[in-house]
C-alpha cells in the first residue's frame, strides 16, 4: 500500500534550524503559514493597545491615558497646537515640529553616515589610516555620545546645527565600525578571481566592495538611524529652536501627560515608519542577497 | 537478542514534506524493511531520496504520517537510548571538554562522575584519542571531532546505531580511518548499525548488506558476502565488483 | 608576532590620543573668544585643570573635614575631588543596579518567551513597538511615572537593558542549531538537562555580546537620564555647568564619563572573555599543534 493521499500535516517537518528553548521545532512548514502570522501580529497589536488601555484604566489620569485620547490629541493637534504657541515655538503643530527633527535626523545620518561609510572601507584597506582610524572609533564607540551634547550646545548655541552635528559625528562612528566590518567580511576569494581577469583597483572597488559591502552597511544603518532617533530628540529637549524634543520638553513643563504620549507615539511611529523605508530600499538595492 | 527476531522493523513508512510554497513532497512512500542483530546495513542513495529522511524516522526525530517503525518489537515514538545517533552536522558540543563530550549520555543515566569518566577514558583509548581527553572541541580537526561523536555514542552502548553520512565532509584520508574505526567498535560490540551514505565504495567497504533508497522507496536490497574486516583487494574480486555494478546502476552512473 | 601587533596597536592609541591633547591645547590658545561668565569656549589643559576642575569644589556641599565654598569655605582641589567622587558613585550605583536588573529581566523573561513559541509570536509587535521607541525620548516619561530620581533612573535603564537583553536572549536560543537539541534527544535527556547542558551554554556567546551592547547602552542612558532632570549625580554637575555656560566643568565630566565608559567596558570584556575559553571565535587561539602527537592513528591537524 503505497501513500499517495496528499492532505495537510501539522506534524513532520523538513530538517529546519530553528528551535525553541524547549527544545521544540520553531519552525512548520504549513500551507496558511502566512495566514496565522497576520493573526498572530494583528493579535499582538491588539495585545498591545488592550494592556495600554487596561493599564490607563487602573492608573490616574495625570500618569497615564488612553491610546483613544492620544490619538484624538494626535488628530487635532497634528497642524496647530495652540498649547505649543504659549513656549514660544510659533504657530505650530505637531507636523511642522516633526517635520524639523525628521530633517535633522535623515541629514545628519546622510552626512555622517557617508563620511563613515568612505573613512570605513577606506581603512578597510588601508593598514596606515587602520592605525590611525581604529583606536579613535574603539574609545568614541563605547562612549556615551550623549556627553557632546552639552559641549555642542554652548559651542554652537540653540540652533539646527547643533543637533545635526550632535546625530552626523555619532553616524560618523557608528558607520565607520559597520563599514570596516563589511569590508573584512568579504570573502577574498572574489578579488582574487577578479584580479585573474586584470581587474584593476578601481573595478575592483566598483564591482565587489561596494556590491559586497552594501547590505551589511544598509544593516548598520538601520541601527544607528534607531538610535539617531533618540539623540536627535534629547538634544532638542536639551535646547533645540523646534522639533519633537521641545515639544515633550513643552508638555512636561506643563504636565501634559496626553501630550507627551502624543509626542513619544509620533516619534516612534516615524521612527518605525523610516525603518520599513530603509529595510524596502535595502531589498531592492540587494535583490541578489 | 534473539538472531532471528528482527532488531529493527520499518513498516509501510510514508512521509511528505510541505515546502515552503505549497508544493507536497512525498520524502518515503511505503518503506518497509527489516534489520538483524548485528548487521551493519548501509542505506544508500542519492541526495534528496529519501534516505536521511528514513535515519530520521527511525531515530525518532521525525515522525512519519503513515506506518510504523519497531526496535526489537517496541514501538518507537520518539529519541531514545535504545538507538544511538551519529549525526550528519557536527554534535559535538563545544562547550564541554572531549571527555565529557563522550561522558555526555552516562551524564544523562545519572552515572557516578567517577564511573562515566573511565567508560569515556575506555572509549576515547578505543578510537585513539586518549591525549586529547581534556581538550576542547575546538582544539581538534574535524576528524578528531569525527571520533568523538564515535565514541560518545558507543560508551553509551545503545543495541542499535544509526548513522547519516558521519563522514561526509571529511577528506579521504580522514575517511578512510574513521570507517576503519567504526567498523573496528561494530566488530568489538556486535552493534546494529543502519548507516546513511551516498558513497558507493563507502557502502562496499563499510556494510554486511546494503539497500538503496531510489525516489522515496527501496530499489534494491542486497547482502555483501564479502569478508569482514574488508580491504581494497575483497571488494575488487569478481563477486565484489559485480555488486559494485549493481549499485552504480541503480545510482544511475551506469 | 601576535603581541607585537598588540604593541602596535597601543602604540598607535597613544600616539592618536597624545595628538589629540596637543591639538586641543592649540585650539584654545587659537580660538580665544569667551562665552558668557568669561569662561573661554574652548578653555585649555591649563584653565581646565587650574580652573574648571578646581571649581568643582562648589559642589561639595561640606564633610569629611572638608568645608563647603558654598559656606564660606576655600576652592580647594580636595572639595573638588569629593564632589566628583561622591557624584560618581550615585552615578555608578545607578548604572549597576540598573543593568543588573535589566540583565536579570530581560534574559528571564527571555528565556521564557522562547521556550514558547506561541508566546514569542504574540508578543513579537509590542517588543517591536518598545525597540523601536527611541529610548531617550522616553526619559521624561520615566521622570514623569517614577520621578527624576536615583529609582527613576535607575527603573530607566534597567528598561533599556532589558529590551537589549530580552531580544538578545530569544535570537540566541532560536539560533542554537537543531542538531545539538536532536543529539541530546537521541540519550534521553530531559528538558531541564537540555536547558542546562545544551541551551545556557551554547547561547552564552550571544548574550554576552548582547550584553556588551546594553553595557554601552547603559552609560548613556545613565547620562541622558541624569541631564534630564536629576536631583543628584555627575549628570546634575552639567546642568548646573550649562546654566552659567561654564564650559570647562562640562568637559571634566564629559572626560570623566569617557573614562567610566571606557575602563568599565575593557574590564568586563577582558573577565568575560576567560568564561568562554571554549569557543572557538572568542577564546584563545587553538593549541592544535600541541594535540595529537601521541596515540595510534590519530591524524595531525593540517
């Protein structure tokens, strides 16, 4: 009797690698695989909003509100914000603050990133610039950044500029130790067979570096674009013309807790929405990966 | 164990796979086959046919959506340590010194320290690895490791030893030693051994009987009658190289 | 050869450090404009030294036989010392306790998640959600649930750490590789062997380099907490510093975060380092000449 009944199984699976702590299969091979991982993700948002919402219930409303009442904040506030105008930062609402820190967090990033990204690679190869490179980026790479904030802010005083430099030396760093590291992961192999054809240096840089280096370096930035987020914000609240930092800094003074929710909820939303940017760039970019 | 009761029964084993698309792949379908005590039985194939899937259930670490699969006529649900595993990927742990590597499943029988170190000193003297006993994994090459997962599994004496191709990524030399060691332990302990390989001359020199997994099923089934311990010259007589053929042509080399 | 590369590598670190300190001392004696309070903008070694730190001593509020220029008492090098020492232990109390209880949650409840998968799916977006909330912005949330305190604080970067460790810790377990679980299957070993033989062991490299991460994190975290609104701490001696745009005094903390950061970081990778001998990347290099010159037919290593 041979097996010839094709059904769906919810028991064997193909030799996978992925496990679980108890020691169980993570991964099945179903049809509607799919299917249950929306589920699964619709009910952990759900999950989400349901112990926000219980948890502004149970607590008083100078600590915690309901995500409803931040997104009706959010909604009425997002062009004029007549609270925000008593702190001196203009008519504004939430957009046009958002629109300065999301300007200075993706010019920051560009630059710094891009000043990283050439001083990485480039000492990739280069043993004299290695020597000169590497024990600044190993001391300023496990420094709190933050520390510059201050300095840069009675250097420079409360303008953009302070926050754009504060977000591009920390993308600098940042992008200088993931650029090294791509660079060394390439597997040799490749310039070897090149060089076999007479691939100068500059094909070579052309057709395998930067191919080669592009989706670990788009995977460092993705970290530092998250963590420029949060810096970008502090040194607003530190002192900053406009921007989402100010915003927050505004409402704790004035102890708006609806507000302040409102503000963190935007930033992260933006800060999730420029991650999906970048991870879809960075699919079409290595499409071959 | 009783020589003419059967110490492995596979019965009517189907398997199918869903892929990642949808597609349905039947990996067995309606394997049956039986194993005396004793034999030393390679199972050979071509990659994807099914015979890793086959170690697989009999080990008990798949499980088939049809049939059954009996070690000396229990029913097998699950891993045990009636049947010892040396598997395809590297398992030895990295975290644990050599000795206690092969110490690992005495470990596990709650064996005195004491105890389960010597059985393992006894089993690392067997394979040749006595002055490595308290190194680290990763101190040793990949054959020094191949040994390990020897000896490990046989101081744990299970009746029954499965393989999936231990020797695989190694280079021929390695090879040839390491089946000169297993077949050394197989002779010394008269172990059951079901052994995966793609390897024709692998399967020569190694098995008492060799059956090869063609598309999910069995396409032959045949005993070597050549001696044992087997050299070059035993498998180059007429009567070896014609069963040689055989496999080749069922391989599709020939 | 390998220590001269180390030397090397020193050597080179000095020397980028030395001429940084030289490059510094031109800037001020160049760039001479002062600030508000008559504090240079880019003060030198000298005014750093002679000046910012030794007005430190005013915020030494008096002890220890020291008295308190705030009461009347001299500038002195010793009030200066103790007031940055005693704020750098507030300081360190809040980093540690804040990354041991952080490193203690997240890998728990780490490694609870991913011993169930169907736990680990659900609430896969709110650990998204958490991540991707920059952790800065959430400080004044944290001044505002638990006050701009050392509880505050430290409450904050526990949060920080956690997240880190949390994520860290299930990435690990689902990277272990099945084959150790199936060997381990194949002896009959129960699920508590497996945890504590298979499981702890092989994710410990991971965790530790997730640990590294958050130990970083941490310092900041501390940083941005204690310039946000703290009572007490090194951070508090920069807000004061920045109301009279006193320059110099926030580059002494500045420099003394960076030596924290700095030495706390080499200390703990180099003691962790000698836990994991065993694994092949991060331990020792392999002494496989040394293996394999005795015993019948056992092969050389290549």
């Amino acid at each position: 009797m041979t097996f010839r009944a094709i059904q769906r199984s919810s028991d064997p699976l193909p030799p996978s690698s992925r496990m679980d702590a108890g020691g169980r299969p993570a991964n099945r091979a179903t049809i509607g695989q799919n299917f249950i991982g929306t589920l699964y993700t619709v009910a952990g948002v759900g999950l989400f909003i349901g112990v926000w919402w219980y948890a502004a219930s149970q607590l008083p409303r100078s600590r915690l509100v309901t995500p409803l009442e931040v997104g009706s904040d959010i909604w009425t506030n997002f062009l004029y914000s007549r609270r925000l105008g008593v702190f001196g930062l203009g008519k504004v609402g939430y957009g046009s603050l958002l629109l300065y820190t999301v300007g200075n967090v993706l010019t920051g990033l560009v630059t710094g990133g891009a000043i990283g990204i050439f001083i990485g690679t480039a000492s990739a190869r280069l043993r004299l610039l290695r020597l000169f490179v590497d024990p600044v980026v190993l001391v300023l790479g496990t420094v709190p950044v933050l520390v510059a904030a201050p300095l840069f802010l009675l250097w420079f005083g409360v303008v953009p500029f302070t926050q754009v430099l504060l977000v591009a030396f920390y993308s600098a760093v940042m992008m200088v130790m993931f650029s090294q590291r791509a660079a060394e992961n390439i597997d040799p192999v490749y310039e070897r067979w090149a060089m076999t054809f007479g691939a100068g240096v500059a094909v070579r840089i052309r057709h395998i570096l930067i191919p080669g280096t592009v989706p670990e370096i788009i995977g460092g930035l993705r970290i530092t674009l998250a963590s420029a987020w949060g810096l970008e914000v502090f040194a607003e609240i530190l002192g900053a013309p406009s921007g989402m930092g100010q915003a927050i800094k505004a409402f704790t003074n004035l102890n708006n807790v609806s507000g302040l929710l409102a503000c963190v909820v935007i930033v992260a939303v933006t800060a999730i929405v420029t991650d999906i940017l970048l991870v879809a760039l960075a699919r079409r970019v290595t499409a071959w990966a | 164990m009783d020589p003419r009761k059967p110490a492995l029964a596979v019965r009517d084993i189907g398997v199918r796979f869903v892929r990642a698309d949808g597609t349905p792949v039947v990996a067995l379908d309606g394997v049956s086959l039986q194993v005396f005590p004793g034999e030393f039985v390679c199972i050979l194939g071509r990659s994807g046919h099914g015979k890793t899937t086959l170690l697989n259930v009999v080990a008990g670490l798949l499980r088939a959506q049809h049939g059954e699969v009996r070690v000396m006529d229990q029913l097998v649900t699950g891993p045990g340590i009636d049947r010892g595993v040396i598997f395809q990927q590297d398992a030895v742990f990295p975290w644990m010194r050599v000795e206690d590597n092969v110490a690992f499943g005495l470990r596990v029988r709650n064996i005195s320290t004491q105890e389960r170190l010597q059985i393992a000193r006894e089993h690392l003297a067997l394979v040749g690895l006595s002055s490595v006993a308290r190194a680290w994994p990763r101190e040793l090459s990949g054959g020094m490791r191949g040994r390990v997962a020897i000896a490990a599994v046989f101081a744990n004496d299970p009746p029954i030893l499965l393989a999936d191709e231990p020797f695989g990524a190694l280079d021929y030399v390695t090879r040839r030693q390491l089946q000169a060691v297993l077949q050394d332990l197989w002779r010394r302990t008269g172990k059951t051994v079901l052994f995966v390989t793609h390897d024709v001359d692998e399967a020569m020199m190694l098995g008492t009987r060799v059956i090869v997994i063609k598309n999910g099923g069995i396409a032959e089934d045949r005993a070597i009658d050549l001696p044992m311990p087997r050299s070059d010259d035993d498998v180059a007589t007429q009567e070896g190289l014609a069963i040689k053929h055989l496999l080749l042509h069922h391989i599709g080399l020939e | 050869m390998r220590t001269n590369f180390r030397a090397s590598r020193l050597l080179g670190g000095a020397t980028v450090l030395l001429t940084l300190v030289l490059l510094w001392e031109l800037l001020s004696l160049v760039v001479t404009a002062k600030g508000s309070y008559d504090e240079p903008l880019i003060p030198g070694w000298g005014y750093l030294i002679g000046n910012s730190l030794l007005r430190m001593s005013d915020y030494w509020g008096g002890g220890f036989g020291v008295p308190a220029p705030s009461e009347g008492g001299p500038a002195t090098y010793a009030a200066a010392l103790l007031a940055l020492g005693s704020a750098s232990l507030i300081t360190f109390q809040r980093v540690l306790f804040g990354i041991a209880f952080g490193t203690l949650g997240g890998i728990g409840l780490g490694l609870l998640v991913a011993t169930f998968d169907a736990a680990r799916r659900l609430i896969a977006p709110t650990v998204h959600i958490v991540r991707m909330t920059p952790f800065l912005a959430m400080i004044p949330l944290f001044n505002l649930w638990f006050g701009a305190n050392t509880f505050g604080i430290i409450l904050f970067v526990a949060y920080g750490v956690a997240v880190i460790m949390f994520i860290g810790t299930v990435n690990a377990v689902r990277n272990v590789p099945k084959v150790y679980f199936d060997r381990a299957a194949t002896v009959g070993a129960s699920r508590a062997t497996v945890f504590r033989h298979v499981v702890l062991p092989a994710i410990f490299p991971e965790i530790r380099a997730s640990f590294l991460l958050s130990f970083g994190l941490s310092w900041s975290l501390v940083v941005g907490g204690e310039l946000l609104g703290a009572q007490s701490g090194l951070g508090v001696i920069v807000t004061y510093a920045l109301q009279f745009a006193y320059t110099g005094r926030v580059m002494i903390v500045a420099f003394l975060f960076v030596i924290y950061a700095g030495l706390s970081f080499a200390l703990f990778d180099a003691m962790s380092r000698r836990i994991i001998d065993w694994h092949p990347q991060v331990g020792q290099r392999p002494i496989s000449a040394q293996v394999g010159r005795r015993g019948v037919g056992v092969a050389i290593r290549q």
